[in-house]
C-alpha cells in the first residue's frame, strides 16, 4: 500500500473530523455575532434624567431616552431604569 492511498475508515474519520470543526466554527461565529463587544457607557446626566423620569412614573419615556442615548435595546434599557 502507498504512502498516498486513503482506506475507508480513515477517510471517515478525516470527514467526520472536518465536519466537527466547520460546525464548531459555525458555533462560534454565531456567538460572537450574539454578544455586544462594548456595553454603552450612560453619562451621569443620562443617569439623573433617567431618574428623575422613573421617579415622576414616567418609565417608559426614561426607557426610551435611555435607548435614544446609548443604542440599548428595549430589553437592556428596562433592566437598566428598573435597577436606577
């Protein structure tokens, strides 16, 4: 047999291997798309008038000034008046 010639089981193998890392990679590209790189930072301000927003009862147009300044989604921009 040659140096060159491939038998069956480990061409399996070999496939099976490669299709592990491409889904693998898949994985991966999928999660780093998924998470946020760098977390909005609000202003002091942004703080107080989001405050003061909650404390008039005002909390969905806190919400949303939260959302206009720092490009938080809906769902990050609630958590973070709630926890004010």
């Amino acid at each position: 047999m040659s140096p060159l010639e491939v038998t069956t089981p480990s061409l399996v193998a070999l496939t099976a291997v490669i299709t592990a890392a491409v889904i693998w990679l898949i994985i991966w590209a999928v999660r780093l798309t998924k998470a946020p790189r760098n977390r909005p930072n609000p202003s002091v301000d942004l703080v107080d008038q989001a405050r003061e927003l909650k404390a008039l009862g005002q909390i969905r147009e806190a919400v949303f000034l939260v959302r206009g300044e720092t490009g938080m989604s809906q769902r990050a921009a609630s958590r973070f008046v709630n926890r004010l």
